[in-house]
C-alpha cells in the first residue's frame, strides 16, 4: 500500500487521533464541516499538532462557507492563519481561490503560495466549481501545488470518475489528483480502479450521541436553521481502517473475480 495515501478529513482532535489510529497518512484539520470547511482555531491545530506523532497535518485556510472569491480583508485573514498554521508547525495548508468568472484567481494564489513556501499545498474543492477544470489543473500545476483534492465536479467522487480519470490522464504525474467526498470502504476500490488514482480524502465519521441527560429541543444554536444539537460526528478508528482495507483486499484479490469464497470479507480485514 505504500503507492496509495489516505487523508482523512477531521472535524476535531478526537478525529485526529482515530484517524491516526486507524492508519491515515495525514488529516486535513477542518471546522465548519456542514459548510464544507472552514478554518480550525488555534486551540485546535495547536493541540492536534501534539497528539498526531505519525500521521501528517495539514489545515484548511478556509475563511468562511460559500464561495471562493475573497474579499481584500479575507485575503488577509488567509495570509495570516498560513503563517500560523506554519507557526504551529503544520505539514501542509489547504486553500483555493476563484475569479468571479469561474477561473483559478492566479495573482491571489501566487501571494497565498509564497507565504506557504516549505509547506504542502493542496489546492481544494474549489476546482470543482470552476468554469474550465482542463484549463484550472494546468494553471493549479504551473502554480506549484502539490495536489488537487476534487470529487470530479460531481456530487462525490463516484459519480465524477469520468472527469477524474481523464484528468488523472492529463495531470501525467505533474501533480497529485486527491479524490474526495463521499470515499467511503463502499467505493474506494472501484474509484481507484477506474481512475488510476491513488490517494484519496474521506472522512469515516459516524454519529455519537451527546452525554447531556437533559435535553431543551425547544431552543436552536442556529436560529431557524435546525440541527440535532444532541447528536455529533466524529471520525472512528474502524471506519478509517475498514476504508483503508477495501481498497487492500482489492488490491490483493486473485484477477477475474476468482476470490476464495471462504476468505474473510473486506469488512472483516478492515
């Protein structure tokens, strides 16, 4: 499995720890999950940094939900927590930028690239909703990113294997393609087999109920938004090793479907 690379994407510490427990080569520490990412507090990349010994950290700059066209103020709250994620010592930072025309906005990645000088750079979902990805992946390599995290600019990366594949052909090893949203120990194999990739950026959460006895449903954090304020998701370890292991028992299948009926299944290896 060492060509293969396993991110996981984590809400919290506790994430951070299962996900290194569970095998992943790195985290992509992350805040704000229902909006898709935003920036982890200092509290949080401080004391993940502590506890991850293996397993590489790499954080979202990210200043709020919606889109990816930054106002002069947040291009300069994104220079700021890239000089402190690298302050905290993370491996990696995680960012993407558009024009309001759907392209990668080049003069404003270029600043965010050399203040991440010494520090991985994947360029984020962004890429998903812009006008021209052909265009994007040549403008995102002559950048200098290391990688593309995308899910083909579909809904999950299963449904965009065709444009996966067909970029993965036109990346040609000049960068990375990371798939992601919705790798799951369902589809990790298969999006593996049909698009050549080899990493891939899940996030093998499942819900935990809170330990408050007392319950007031009556009142929501969000106002008219309404969510289970009782219910959370956090990473586990079985579920970032069952990911991990469909796409090794895969690997190690005998060709044409001849599996040894009395082996145990992927989930029981995982």
């Amino acid at each position: 499995m060492k060509d293969y690379q396993f991110e996981v994407c984590a809400n919290s510490v506790e994430s951070c720890i299962a996900a290194q427990a569970g095998g992943a080569d790195r985290v992509e520490l992350c805040a704000g999950i229902p909006e898709g990412g935003t920036t982890p507090s200092y509290g949080d990349i401080l004391i993940a940094r502590e506890v991850l010994q293996q397993t590489k950290l790499h954080i979202i700059v990210r200043p709020r939900g919606g889109d990816f066209l930054y106002s002069s103020t947040e291009q300069r709250i994104m220079l700021k927590d890239i000089e402190n994620a690298r302050r905290l010592g993370a491996d990696g930072v995680v960012f993407g930028c558009l024009t309001a025309e759907g392209d990668v906005d080049l003069p404003l990645m270029e600043q965010l690239m050399k203040a991440s000088q010494g520090m991985s750079v994947t360029f984020h979902r962004a890429f998903d909703v812009c006008r021209n990805p052909r265009k994007a992946i040549e403008d995102i390599i002559a950048l200098g990113c290391n990688r593309i995290l995308t899910s083909g600019q579909q809904s999950t990366a299963e449904q965009g294997i065709p444009l996966l594949e067909e970029l993965q052909q036109q990346a040609a090893g000049r960068i990375i393609l990371l798939a992601g949203c919705g790798v799951n120990e369902t589809n990790i194999a298969h999006i593996a087999r049909e698009t050549g990739i080899r990493e891939f950026h899940f996030s093998a959460r499942e819900n935990t109920e809170s330990s408050m006895l007392y319950h007031n449903s009556n009142v929501s954090m969000g106002g008219t938004v309404h969510i289970d304020e009782y219910t959370h998701t956090i990473t586990t370890t079985e579920r970032v090793r069952q990911t991990i292991g469909a796409l090794k028992t895969s690997l190690l299948a005998p060709p044409h479907g001849e599996e040894d009926k009395d082996s145990p299944t992927k989930y029981e290896q995982g």
